[in-house]
C-alpha cells in the first residue's frame, strides 16, 4: 500500500522556531554500519516566537538515549523526529543514536564513497544524522570530536586538537545544521597558503585520493583567485584559519559550500590538461568561486526558510557570473548564460514545472534546486544592478553585509537594503520573485520629423497556478545606430513599468536601428518583426557584442524555421554572407566567433516553433539543421581549412581565455570541416592531441562523419581508468549518435561493464545524454520514454534526488504531438504507480502529469 500524499509546506505558514541553540557538541564515533552520533545541544526558548512544542527533525535513526539536564527521558518517536517535555527555560538536551553510512545511498545525510566518509545535509540531510531542529533559521555554534582509525578526520571550522584516532574541530561562527560536514578517509592533501587583506594567514588544502594531486593544481589557483576577488570587488576577507576542499565521486549535486569545510562532486574541483577539456576548467573555476562567495552570501547570512533559497544562490550565482566575466571576458560570458537561460529556464517556464523565484509552496524542497532559483534569481539581482547603478548596488550590499550578518535573511530584507542605501522604491520590482513565467515584449516603432518612437508592451503568459500577471519593472538596455553601425544613441537603460508604453527620441538626422535589450538587460523575450536585412546589419555592425551575436543567432533561427515548414533547401545568402564576414573578422575575440558560428539547438527551435502554435517535429528539426550544417560548410569551403589553421595554438597549453577563444573556434570550424572531408581532419587531430579538449572535439567530429568506431576504442582503452573522463566517452557515444540509433546505443552503454549506475555522474553520463538528445529521447515509438522510465524506477529506492532530476527530461511533455504526449504520460505514470516511490521523484511526477 503507498504512503498517503505528500503535503505540501507553504510559504505563508512560516512561524518561527520556538526553541533556539546557543551551542551544538557532537561527537562521531564512525563504524560503516554502527556510526553513533552522541549529541550534546544547548537550548533556549525564542522571545520572538510563541511557546510551542519541543520538535526536533530525525530520520532513519535508531535512538539510544535520550536526556534533558542530565536526566534520562523518553522522547515521543516517528519517522521524522521526536517530541519531548523540555522545561520553559534554558536545558541541555542529550541524546545518542545510531547510523548506517554504508547503507545510505540516497547520499545525503552522512553516507560512504568508496570507504570515506562525507556528509552531504543541504536542504534537510542533517536529521539523517541526529536530531536536531533542521531548518535555515536556527543557527549555533558547533564544535565537533570525530573517532575513527582513519587518517584524515574533518569538520567545519578550525582544528583546535587531535590524536591517534581522533581530531576535535571548533567552527565560532554560528550556522544552520544544512552548512554542517563531516569528512574522513585516506586522503592527500594539495597545500597552499594565503594571507587575507585583514593580514589572517590561512591553510588552504584540496584533499583528494593520492592518484588525483596531479588535478588539484587549478583548482587551488582559482580558489585563491576567488579570494582576492572577493576582498577587491566585494570587500570581503574570509574568516577561519583554514579553508579546506574534498573530492567526492559519489555526490548528488556539483558541490556544497559548508563554512570553511567544501564538499565537491570530483568532476567540479579535478583538472589537468590531460583529462580535462576549457569547459571543464572554466565550469570547476566558477562552481570553486561559487561555493567560496557563499562564505559571505549564504554562510554569514543565510536564508531564513527554504523558500528565500534565491537569496543565497541566485546572488551567490550572479557573484560567480561576474568573477568569470571580469577573468575571461563579459561579453562571451554573458551570452552563455543567456543561452542557459532561453534554452533551459524558459523551457521551464514554458512547462508544467514552472515556479516563481520564490515559490508559495513544495512538498520537497530537494526539487527546487533549479534553474529559476538559480540562474533566473541571478538575472534579478543583475537587474537589481543595472537599475541602482554600480556605486548604488556596492552601497546596497555593503549595507546587506552589515546589517544582517550572522543572521537568516529574506527576499525583503534583501530589498530592504537597496531602498534603504539608493531610495529607490523597489515595491513593483518584488513581483519578479512573486511571478512565474518569462515576459515577452512585443515591440513596434516609428519615425517622424526626426522623433523616433518606440512602443513596448509587455504580457507575461499564465503559468500553473497563475493565471493573470501584473506588470513587472523590465529594465531596457538600448542603442540606435545610424546606417555605418555608429552609435546616435549610446546604450541607454529604459524602465518598462506599464504593460504599454512608448518612449521617444528626438533631434534624429534619419531613422535609426534600433539594438534593443543590449546585454540580455532583462530575462525576457523579444517579439519584434524588423525590416528586411536588419538582422544581417546588426550583425555586421551593432557595437553590442550580445546583440551583434544575437542578430546572427535569430538570423539562423528564422532561416531554420523557414526551411522546416518547407521540408529543406538552401540556406539564406545572407545568412551565409554574415557568417563568413563574422568567421574572417580578426578584431573579434575567436571564442565570440566561435558562439555566432553555432546554430540554434534544436531545443530552441521546438521551443521557437511550440510558441508560435506549432507543433515540433523534433526528428523534421534535427534532419533540417542537420543539412544547413553540411551547406553551410559546402558554402565556407574555401575559408575553412586556412580558419582551422589559424586557430591551432602553438604555444605551450593553457586553460585561458586566449587559448580557449582559439580552440573553441578551431573546434566549431572542424566539425564544418568533417561535412567536407568525411572526417579526415578531425582523425588527424584526434591521434595528434596533447589535451583533452583537442581530443574530445575531434573524437565528436569523427563520430559525426559516421567514421568514430575505432577512435571510440582507442579513447576507452587510453582512459578506461579515469572515472571523470570514461563519463564523457559514454555521453558522447549518445550525443553524437543519429536519432535512430540514440536509444539502442544507450541500452547498450547500460549493460557495459563500467556503468556503474549507482554512481550519480555515471548515471547522468548515459541517461543525461539521452535526454539531450531531442531527436533520439523523442523518437516517435517512446523507446527512449520507457528506458529512461525503466532506470528512475530502479534507481529511485537508492537515489531519489538523482531520480527526481532526471525526471524533468519529461518536461517537454505538452510541446509535442499527441502521440508522443500519450508515450510520455504513459512512462510517467508508469513511474508514479511504483511502489514506495519517493516524495522527490512522485512530487515532479505529480506535477509533470498535471
């Protein structure tokens, strides 16, 4: 018999906690199976809150004993915590209890990879340790005692003593029970040291397993870049004695920011040349930046209820997203993360899973780890920036830092801080938070006796649960160019308020160009019909880099969608001609080159095409783009081989900006090439590769040319023993595979003696590319529908995080015909008649199927 519903928690039943902790004394005597957990928690009733029952959070333990002042008691038992009588005053409460590491492989709580121990307690992991009031908004001060014969034994915070076979670890800042870890294991440690502008001299380790020291070397570079970031851009020194980071293989997200203790997944901290390719280096400099900045944004403060999630991560995101672009270039770093935003978080808006920044409501917070709360709640704190300008938004987060360090915060303190530090009057702009759904602007002008008019409307779709929007604050970034591509008005923030609204230009010699939402200035979508040859223009000419790419990109976007509807031909010349004079400019940065180069994703036409009232054919698409590719490349012949000459970097390898411009463009020139030569070229690159990122592009070229099958065993059998790098040889296999063949060429991979399935990075590997595969996942007879459904219910008993975010593959469920739609539900309720399915996994199935 299943377990009743899951119930909802809502935002407005927020009460705060009636009991607070002054100090936590934990001591860890770790056995896999017999880990007992003697906790020692000061108490005291809250002032601010009304007598309420004494609660505390527990999960899969078994309790051994119970006291309150040194006094024996016999708590009230469930499956999620206990109750007791406590005094109305200060007491110490005392218990011990039970845990069997190596049975959890949920891997949260304190769980074993491959025989060490690591915790992992973001969002409510701790209560499957001990019990405790696991929530945000209850902080304090904990010093930990950790028993093992192991030889490496960390905790949070400072070392303050150790010995054989034990270490005491004291962190003084006070924090929620989800910033707690716990490591312990036979591992190596990669040192180094750095001095704070406050002169604190601080440890630096990167512990990781012995054969792994020779990847530690940039992640400790771009730890220490993080740092003086930081204290320069933010004014912020870090405040322990030591910062430690560990290398975990099995771990369900990228990395968790536990105060002066980081536990990573080791795919998001381990790099070398070797085995790593630029988007490796670039994706582990910015997640180690991200958990670094939480220190501050996330750590010092934290948020007061699960529900106020983006206050730590979209800013702590929008603080990694400046950091990257300061380092390695704002415009190319912008225009990834548009792309991140139209291709995956306006899907999510566009779907049954859509969610306000700050949602009203969740039954599991796990499944609100998405991109709306995070790179959604990054863009508004980017608005946030634009609209307050930058000594406004410096003076506003000075204010935040001061005003509510060491606190639990919320989205209205957060705004609180810029009114209070700019005067601006920041009530319309909340709705951001409140509103799900992307906003679109339909745009329209005219000219006359030199004004020029620009009429912009704003209309936010429904999403579940809202159907009517008000109208949100939109900053506006815009620029007119006269007909050379000069600039008659620089970039000039306009502030949408109204659902309509005109805004006007006068004392113009001609009608200008307009270069609208310069920057990506706001999350939203465009709907503007331009005039013949404007796009081509602004390509060539607009003095924004995103627009200028843009153009290009909405160029290609509507030529694609053309050619759908007719069922093929030939790309648009001007299409063409703009590629070619972007591909041979040399004053543009290669890595900028490389972006205009590629075509939409087939996401983004489905996408495109399910907006405008259409129905995607996603196998029509793939054929399509597919072809525009190989006579693009036919068009290109004769610049081709001397671009792809150009672009090859003779200097020692570097993972930089410079280096990584160059290879990304030489990479996207030789897949083009690999229409033309059946692959030679990308053979010729493959056997002569140094570095990974040479390697893999050339191993996906060959692949494409139909021609991989001995470059794929040659890849397995060089690699075969480094677990990061066998996950890219499975998920290339499906990525690079024909639709046809996406779904058998994954079932395969799952009975190859390396899919370890258990493992969350190798799982992804095979079924994370599957679905990435729109062609292949929507085949039309729904075989990829009934793999991926047949692995979630194997998996969810073990793994329920891991199952309930690969359940958002079915996302797409309504975009498509009615025949894939039935295939889908089908799978879906497949999943959900599954017995003791998870509350994650059923909370996203629930609401995919509604």
């Amino acid at each position: 018999m299943k377990d009743a519903a899951p119930q909802a928690i809502h935002l407005a039943d927020y009460m705060a906690p009636g009991w607070l902790v002054e100090s936590v004394d934990l001591t860890f005597r770790l056995a896999p199976q017999t880990t007992r957990v003697l906790s020692r928690i000061a108490f005291k009733p809250n002032p601010d809150s009304p007598r309420q029952p004494f609660f505390l959070h527990g999960e899969s333990l078994r309790l051994i004993s119970a006291a309150v002042d040194g006094t024996p008691v016999t708590p009230q038992v469930t499956a999620t915590g206990l109750t007791c009588d406590v005094p109305d005053a200060p007491f110490v409460w005392e218990a011990e209890v039970e845990i069997a590491p190596a049975d959890n492989t949920a891997l949260e709580g304190l769980y074993m990879s491959n025989g060490m121990y690591c915790t992992q307690c973001e969002a409510e992991g701790f209560r499957k340790i001990t019990y405790y009031p696991d929530r945000p908004d209850v902080m304090g001060v904990f010093t930990v005692r950790i028993e093992s014969d192991l030889p490496v034994l960390l905790s949070n915070g400072n070392p303050t003593a150790s010995g054989d076979g034990w270490a005491e670890w004291h962190d003084p800042w006070p924090k929620p029970a989800y910033l707690f870890a716990l490591v312990a294991g036979d591992l190596a440690a990669h040192h180094d040291t750095f001095t704070t502008m406050e002169g604190r001299d601080v440890d630096l380790n990167i512990w990781v397993r012995a054969p792994d020291l020779d990847k530690c070397a940039f992640g400790m570079g771009a730890l220490i870049r993080s740092m003086i970031w930081d204290e320069q851009t933010y004014g912020r020194a870090y405040d322990l004695d030591v910062f430690n980071i560990v290398a975990v293989d099995d771990f369900n997200m990228g990395a968790m920011e536990n105060k002066g203790l980081n536990i990573f997944n080791s795919s998001a901290v381990l790099a070398n040349q070797a085995t790593s390719t630029d988007t490796d280096f670039q994706r582990v400099e910015a997640i180690i930046a991200h958990e670094y900045f939480h220190n501050w944004t996330g750590n010092r403060i934290t948020c007061r209820d699960w529900f106020q999630l983006c206050l730590k991560e979209g800013l702590t995101v929008f603080r990694d997203q400046s950091f990257t672009g300061d380092l390695h270039g704002h415009a190319v770093k912008r225009i990834e993360d548009a792309l991140v935003m139209r291709n995956r978080q306006f899907q999510e808006d566009a779907g049954p899973l859509s969610h306000p920044v700050r949602p009203e409501s969740f039954v599991e917070i796990n499944n609100f780890y998405t991109v709306t709360v995070y790179e959604k709640g990054a863009e508004l704190v980017g608005m946030l920036k634009r609209l307050v300008g930058d000594d406004g938004y410096r003076a506003a987060l000075d204010l935040y830092f001061d005003r509510h360090d060491g606190q639990a915060a919320t989205i209205e303190d957060w705004l609180a801080c810029f009114t209070d530090a700019t005067g601006r009057d920041l009530t319309q702009f909340k709705r951001w938070y409140a509103q799900a759904g992307t906003p679109r602007l339909t745009v329209t002008d005219d000219f006359k006796n030199g004004t020029y008019s620009l009429h912009i409307t704003q209309k936010t779709p429904p999403t579940p649960g809202q159907p009517d929007k008000m109208p949100l604050h939109i900053p506006v970034a815009l620029g007119l160019l006269d007909d050379t591509g000069a600039e008659v008005l620089p970039t000039t923030l306009l502030e949408l308020t109204q659902a309509t609204q005109t805004f006007t230009f006068d004392g113009l010699a001609a009608r200008p160009i307009p270069s609208i939402l310069r920057d990506f200035s706001a999350p939203v979508i465009v709907d503007r019909t331009p005039p013949a040859g404007e796009r081509a223009f602004l390509l060539a000419h607009d003095t924004d880099p995103f627009n200028r790419w843009d153009a290009g990109r909405n160029l290609a976007r509507d030529m694609l969608l053309d050619l759908i509807h007719a069922g093929g031909g030939a790309p648009d010349a001007g299409y063409l001609d703009g590629l070619r004079a972007t591909l041979t400019d040399s004053t543009l940065d290669p890595a900028l080159r490389a972006l205009i180069s590629h075509l939409p994703s087939e996401t983004d036409l489905a996408i495109a095409l399910a907006a405008a009232g259409e129905t995607p054919d996603p196998v029509q698409i793939h054929r399509v783009r597919q072809a525009v590719r190989k006579q693009t490349a036919q068009a290109l012949s004769d610049i081709l081989p001397r671009l792809y000459a150009d672009m090859q970097v003779q200097s020692p390898f570097a993972p930089d900006a410079r280096q990584g411009g160059q290879r990304a463009l030489g990479n996207a020139i030789l897949m083009l090439l690999s229409e033309l030569d059946d692959g030679a070229a990308a053979q010729a690159q493959f056997d002569a590769a140094d570095n990974m990122t040479q390697q893999l592009a050339a191993l996906a070229a060959v692949l494409h040319a139909g021609r991989g099958e001995a470059a794929v065993a040659r890849f397995y059998d060089q690699w075969k023993d480094d677990r990061l790098v066998l996950n890219k040889w499975f998920g290339i296999q499906i990525t690079m595979a024909a639709p046809a063949a996406a779904v058998d060429t994954a079932t395969r991979l799952t009975q190859h003696p390396d899919f370890q399935w258990k493992n969350p990075n190798r799982f992804r590997s095979v079924m994370g590319a599957l679905a990435a595969h729109p062609a292949g996942f929507h085949c039309a007879d729904g075989a990829a529908y009934a793999l991926l459904a047949d692995w979630l219910i194997r998996l969810d008993p073990l793994n329920p995080q891991t199952t309930a975010r690969m359940v958002t593959a079915f996302d797409s469920l309504k975009r498509y015909d009615a025949d894939r739609q039935t295939l889908m539900r089908q799978a879906l309720q497949r999943i959900a008649r599954t017995e003791g399915l998870s509350r994650d996994t059923t909370e996203m199935v629930t609401r995919l199927l509604q």
